[in-house]
C-alpha cells in the first residue's frame, strides 16, 4: 500500500532555514500536501503542489518536487519561534484519500 | 465558514462508558473523514463517508467504535465501550472533491479514558 516517510524531528536555529524532507511510494499521486499542527490545533494545510510541477513558491515556504525519486521537500526561509509545529507531509490519488506521514516536529531555538 | 467543527473539545470519562464525538463538516463538502493521533501511532484514518454513506471503515480498530453520518452537515463516533487505549486526539476532516483532495481538519477532540 501508499507509505509515507519523513524524519521525526529537526532542529533549527532562529533566522535560519529548515528543509523538512519527505519520501511517498504512490507514483499515482496527483497532489503532494504540507500541512502544520500547532500544539493544542488540528492539522492547518500550509500548501500544496500538482504532481506536474517541480517547484511552488509562496512566501517563505518553497516546496520541490522530485517525481523520479518519489521526494518532496518544504523549505521554510528566515525560520521564526512561531514556525514550531509538526509538519504532515500528505499525498492523494485521484480516488482515494490522504495518506499522511507520521509528522516532522521542528523546533526552533532562539 | 467556520471551517469544521466538533465538540466536544475534551472529553475525561472512565472505561466502561459509552463517548460520544461530534462533527460538523464545511458546508458543501462532500467527504467527510475521522482520524485519531496518539503518539506511538501517529495519525490514523479511522473511516471516511461520501454523500453521506460510508466507503471506508477499515481504520476502525474494533467493533466498540461506530460512526454514522445521518446527514450532510453532521457525523457522530461513538465508542462504547470506552477503554484507556482509547484515550487520543480525535480529528475530523472534509473535503470537496471536486476540487481535489485537499482536507480541512476540525480542532479535534482530547478524549481521557481513566
């Protein structure tokens, strides 16, 4: 069945930039998601990308794409104390639900 | 919109008892979807409804635990009865399909089963 890898925890220092990194098995999937849970929330969708694109750019966050290695990637820029969150990477077919990794915690040091 | 909706928002009972969870999707949505988080698991897709009807409820871990969706803007899961190991976060989420896959999570419910 889909599997959805990502590392665990990551810890970055303040003003610097985080890579979050994920790896999905579906080669069908046609969206790749990122999404963010603060402590206490439910899950906030944070972006998304098409699976015909390599790269999406929105603010402070890019998201690469690499289809051939099944990778995708969120990079946070000027990473700030309120980016502390686990990070769900997440990927979809055309008929079937989500299927969501176990979650990145970044944490974030002043 | 108020984006999804459920309540309680916490929940302490004690084993035995019978819990009620509630959520109210995104009007128009038309999927509907319960997970539950714990640490050790992670997020677990528990089932999930379209129009209203089930198509997935093989996340359900054991016979104790039911969901219904008796209409489009509502969806109950009960567990009954209750035990310790049931004691997670529980999230309800929808979507609308026709415009891709994306989930929209309620705030969850924090059930304690002592």
């Amino acid at each position: 069945g889909e599997d959805v890898e990502q590392s665990l925890f990551l810890s970055v220092r303040e003003g610097d930039s985080s890579v979050i990194n994920c790896t999905y098995t579906d080669s069908s999937s046609t969206y790749l998601y990122w999404y963010k849970q603060e402590p206490g929330a439910g899950l906030q969708l944070l972006t998304y990308i098409f699976s015909n694109m390599d790269m999406k750019q929105d603010q402070r966050l890019t998201v690469l794409l690499n289809k051939k290695d099944k990778h995708l990637s969120l990079r946070i820029a000027d990473t700030q104390t309120g980016d502390s969150a686990i990070y769900f990477c997440a990927e979809g077919g055309r008929n079937t639900p989500l299927v969501f990794g176990k979650g990145t915690r970044l944490s974030v040091i002043a | 919109d108020a984006g999804v909706i459920q309540s309680p928002r916490h929940e302490v009972t004690e084993m035995g008892q019978e819990v009620t969870l509630r959520c109210k999707p995104i009007s128009g949505h038309d999927y509907l979807f319960w997970y539950r988080q714990t640490m050790m698991r992670g997020l677990e897709l528990l089932i999930y409804f379209n129009n209203n009807v089930p198509i997935d409820d093989s996340g359900m871990p054991e016979d104790r635990f039911s969901a219904k969706m008796p209409n489009a803007s509502f969806s109950t899961l009960k567990i009954q009865p209750s035990e310790p190991r049931d004691s997670a976060v529980y999230f309800c989420a929808s979507s609308f399909a026709a415009s891709g896959w994306t989930q929209y999570f309620g705030p969850g419910t924090r059930l304690l089963v002592l």
